[in-house]
C-alpha cells in the first residue's frame, strides 16, 4: 500500500486537506449533474399534467353550457 495508515492517507503529506476538498466537491457537482435533470423532469411532467386537467375541465365547462337542442332545424 502506497500510505502507511489511514491518517497518513487523509493527511497525503499536508497536502489532504486540497485533495479532499477536491473529491468532496467534484462528487458533490456530479450529484448534482444526475439529480437536476431528475426533479426539473418531475416538475415538467406535473406541469403538464395540470395543463391536461386545465384544458379537459373547460372542455366540460362549455359542454354544459351549450344547449343540447341548438342543432334542430324547423321546417
């Protein structure tokens, strides 16, 4: 093994504190880069999906206000 124990591994020769900072935020901007397109999809879907409700609830909205006979001719 190239470190001699763990707290050599941590303290990489003074030189840890960078390193690990480095991983902590490159792991932290890839779960980032995973999760964001994750919840902006979500979102998107239930936008849509009240945009459907929206528009089948006026479709009903002027079905019931349109009269049933307004297509009957008189001769």
């Amino acid at each position: 093994m190239y470190f001699e124990s763990i707290e050599a591994l941590l303290n990489m020769s003074g030189h840890g504190v960078y390193v690990w900072s480095s991983v902590a935020v490159t792991l932290a901007a890839m779960l980032w880069l995973v999760s964001a397109p994750l919840l902006n999809h979500r979102a998107l879907l239930k936008e849509v999906n009240r945009d459907i409700q929206r528009q089948q609830d006026r479709e009903l909205a002027i079905k019931a206000t349109v009269p049933k006979d307004n297509h009957k001719e008189s001769h």
